[in-house]
C-alpha cells in the first residue's frame, strides 16, 4: 500500500488558504468504492481510506513515513501565480474592447 504525502489545495467554499499550510499522508485505496443497491450510498471495506495525518513540514511527513517503512510518494503543490487585477483599467483610455453599460 502506498502513502501519498501532499499539501491540499483550498477547496471551492473557502475565499482564503485555510487548512493549505499542513502537510498530508494518506493511504491510495486498495479497492474502489461500491454503490449500495438499496439506498446508493457508496462504501469502502478499506479501512486506511478514513486515516488522515498532519504534519507541519513536508520533511515531517517523509521522516514519518520512512522510519515507519511505509511507501510513500510526495506530490509538491503548485504555486499561485497572483494576478494583479485593477478596477481602474475598467475605464482607462486604452482599453482593449468595448465598454458598455
């Protein structure tokens, strides 16, 4: 069973990077998960599939995994490239494009 060791990107409900700074490890599923044919609910038997652990620094977690002599895999995040966006350049002279109401 693998581990996977990465940092998780924020999520579409958060205006800000909350819970992005942590490190993760968490296990890869050993079996795909099954529909209930009675109520649709989907299930797993594989139990490592509900363990999640923190850690602080990416060197925290592959410290972790090597001493426990876990197979692990790092996935690096990628970084933000920010986007300076200006309200001003709605009405400059020089826009591209027409503005209208």
């Amino acid at each position: 069973m693998v581990a996977r060791i990465f940092r998780p990107a924020k999520t579409a409900m958060q205006s800000g990077r909350a819970k992005t700074k942590r490190w993760v490890l968490e296990w890869e599923p050993e079996t795909a998960k099954t529909a209930d044919p009675l109520m649709g609910w989907t299930s797993s038997s594989d139990m490592k599939g509900q363990l999640r652990l923190f850690f602080e620094t990416k060197e925290e977690a592959v410290a972790y995994a090597t001493r426990k002599n876990l197979d692990h895999r790092v996935i690096d995040p990628q970084e933000r490239s920010p986007k300076t966006v200006s309200y001003s350049d709605n009405f400059k002279f020089g826009r591209v494009g027409v503005w209208t109401h």
